[in-house]
C-alpha cells in the first residue's frame, strides 16, 4: 500500500547532494514510492561528477503528495522554464508538501508560489528572494503552511527528516536518522557565514560574482514577468 | 592540471548516499578529476530509489590517488568478488589513501587491506570487521596510516572533507564546506545507538536481522578463505 508518493525534480547541472540527501532519507519511508522526475528518462549530468537517470518523465508523473526542488545551477534556466513551471504549480495545487533544496527555493519562487511564503535558500542567495516576493526567514529548514524550504546543499537530509516526521511521525524519523549514522561531526567550523574564518567567506562570495550577476539578471527579469 | 584522481565504487543495491556524498564534497576541490567505477557503464540501480551511470569502468580505472568503497546491502556479493578484489588490491598498492564509507569497509577487509588496521563502518556492523582482520575504533572518521574508513551514511560527508584537508589542507576543505553549507542541524538525536530512544534503537536491530545472518555467513566464509 503506497501512502506517500514523494517527487524529486532532477534536471541538467543540478546539485547531487541536493537530491541525493533526501531521497536517501526518504527510501526509508514505509510505504513510500519515490520519483526522480525530469522531461525525459535521458541521463543527467549534474554539477559535481554524477550522471543519474530520472525514473519518471514530467508529463507521465501522478499527482504527488510531496513535491521536491533541489538547487544548483542549472536552477538559472528553470526559473523561466513555462514547462517546469506548469509542472511545478499544478502538483503543488494538491501536494501536502512543496518543498526546495537550496536554490530549488529561486524555481518555487519564480512560479510564482513562495509570494508572502516565509522561505530559505542557500546562505548566499537569500536576497534573490525578495524580488520574488517571499520572505527571507531564519532557519536551516522553514516550514509556512505546506511549504518548506531548506538552505543549502546539505541542509537537504535535515529538510528530509523534517518532512518525514510531519508525514509520518517522529520514530520513523528517527528510525530513518540511526539508519543512516546521521551523528554528523564536522571536521571544521566552516559551514555557515556565521562561522566561516572571514578569508575563506570572502574566497567562497568571490568565486560566486559571475554566477550572481547571472542570477540576478534572471531573477529580475522573472520577477518583472511575474508583476 | 589535475592533481588528484579520486574513483569511488559503485555497484547494484549500493546506498547511493555513502557516494554521493562524498563526490559532491571531491567536486568542490580544484584540479582533481572523480571518476564513478563499475566493471561496465550500464546505469546501475541503488538502493533508494537512484539510478546513476558509472563514468569508468575498472578495466579502464586510471592508477588512483584514492579510492573509496561505500556500503549497502550489495557488498555482500562483493566480498568474494574476485574482481572487484583484485581491482582494489592493485589499485591500493599505489594510491595515497583508501578509504571507506559505511559498510564498504567489508568489502576492503575481504580485500585483505585491513589487517591489523584500526577501522570503522556502520555502527550496526563494527563487529563484522574482526573476522576481517580489523581492529574496530572509535570515531565517525577513523585514519591509519593510508587507510581512512568512515562510519555509516551520512558519515561519508565528515569522512570527505577530512580526505580533502589531508590532501589540499584545511582552507580548501573549510571553503567547500561553506559552500555545502555544512553546519548540520538534525531534527532529532537519534543519529547513534549511544543517543537513540532504546525503542528505536531496538527496531530498527530487528530489521536487520536477516540481513545480519547473511552477512555474518559471507564474513565467515570470506575469513576462513583468507586464513
């Protein structure tokens, strides 16, 4: 008996981790059918070294009770993507959850359905919020109403745990959390801007410059299209 | 100019997470090449719901700087897999690290690489490694010598970042942990046997216990081979 059926969008140049993390955590979900959905069952190339194969195309994927965005760069030609953007408004019509990873929070937003939604996004990124009408919130997970939104990369296996408690209950949460040894023990102090040595966040913010004149290009232009 | 080759090996019924995670920390280091390794490129499918397409195959395998093996309930087969083996064994002869993840350290004790090294695996299976010729250690990242094994799942991320300091220093290791945005925040604490509910703790022992018969068997078996 199928009593979740959980979608995760995979498209060209995305983070693995982004969908890897959750979709993880979510094969330990009884009951559970996973979908990792694109246009086409083609292999992805994503960003970082993994080719992965969708399961289900877009058009031939049933209504979803959870819906999942991760991010990366290809996020930039997602977010003016009528196809993707369809997709996206039409499951969340019925989903329980809509839920983004990292940058997947720009797509959720630019379709339209983060306005007035309190949201996170990788740290970097969370001002490309604003123009698309949510509201930047504090948080490695941020639930408002059916939506949650979880920051960057690795935030996606707390986001997962997060949802599966709500879907099903805190044991099987943390059943699924002893499952996979999640006592995370950071070799370093480094993972946020808060507590990143101030060389190492100036490193990381410059090599992102081309990538946000990008998209903050393509943010305002979406957001001009959405007004 | 690439510096580093680092192969990480996939196979049928692996957990796709004690990969993933791991590559995508390898992606953010500069002038190294990843290579995904099976003995054909035919897409592989994991346990969780991933399918993902191998980029090299074993015959092809350039020598290494490291090699990594995660788990999943397909090292069983891997264990007395005289290629897979073999494979590992020669390419351990000159790599700079080998290192595991979750249960992969099996499948390197069967190689015979982990005679009276200190190790670690899942936390379910750290028994598992005497018969092996392990000396079973405390720790999410347990290093000797060349050898560096990681404990379950989610440990292959603390696990990747440790091997990237190792091998480029800490600055680059903590830039790539900003950006994953690496500062962990489970919802829960039941990510070890030590801090899990006994309730939980004891079911999800329970459903490992078939998998635990045929593991014990095929480390028997597998130990008695190598006396």
């Amino acid at each position: 008996m199928t009593q979740y059926r959980i979608g995760l969008l995979a498209f060209p140049a995305m983070t693995q981790l982004d969908l890897t993390g959750p979709l993880q955590v979510f094969a330990g979900l009884p009951n559970a059918e996973t979908h990792v959905l694109w246009k086409t069952l083609d292999p992805i190339k994503t960003h970082g070294g993994l080719t992965l194969v969708p399961d289900t195309t877009l058009a031939d994927c049933p209504q979803l009770d959870v819906i999942c965005v991760p991010g990366g760069t290809g996020v930039l030609d997602l977010m003016d993507d009528p196809e993707v953007l369809s997709f996206l408004r039409t499951q969340a019509t019925e989903a329980t959850f809509v839920g983004s990873i990292c940058t997947g929070a720009l797509v959720l937003g630019a379709a339209g359905l983060l306005r007035g939604k309190k949201a996170t996004t990788h740290w970097a990124w969370t001002d490309l919020l604003v123009p698309l009408g949510a509201i930047p919130s504090e948080g490695r997970v941020v639930r408002d109403g059916k939506f949650m939104t979880g920051g960057g990369v690795t935030a996606g296996i707390d986001f997962a745990l997060t949802m599966v408690a709500e879907l099903a209950g805190q044991d099987i949460a943390e059943s699924i959390q002893l499952g996979i040894e999640y006592a995370p023990a950071p070799p370093f102090e480094s993972g946020s801007p808060d507590t990143a040595r101030p060389e190492i966040l100036a490193a990381v913010r410059t090599r992102m410059t081309s990538t946000r004149v990008e998209r903050e290009a393509r943010v305002a232009k979406v957001a001009a299209a959405m007004a």
